[in-house]
C-alpha cells in the first residue's frame, strides 16, 4: 500500500495523492484500522489520517515528527 496522504516538506497540512488536502474534504484521524481517534498523539492517534475522499490511510508522522 501507497502513502497516499504526506505532509509535504515545509508545510503543515496532509496532501492526499488523489488530489485532496483540507480546504476540500479533509481528513479524519484514524488508528491503524480506520477507526476513528481523537486527534491526540499519546492518547491513541499515533499518525493516521483517513481521506474522506477516497477513504486511503496513512500515517503522516511516520518518520516526521518522531520525537
Ligand atoms: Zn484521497
């Protein structure tokens, strides 16, 4: 499986390769599953993000914002 969803360098909102970012449909914080987390890392969301668009998962802060 693809990344479809990054976070392009230098930027702070997720890009999805099918051509969605957040001024269209956004996305929803998601675990690894698809279920949907509050948006708080330490409090179950590691990373994913879900395009509400063509549903792909991702996560964004793999290998971005490990600290
Ligand atoms: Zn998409």
């Amino acid at each position: 499986m693809t990344e479809a969803i990054t976070i392009p360098e230098g930027e702070d909102f997720a890009v999805c390769s099918c051509g969605n970012d957040v001024m269209k449909d956004a996305f929803a914080t998601v675990d690894a599953s698809g279920n949907e987390v509050e948006p708080e890392v330490g409090g179950g969301w590691v990373g994913h993000l879900q395009c509400n668009a063509c549903k792909a998962i991702a996560n964004v802060l793999g290998g971005k914002e490990n600290s």
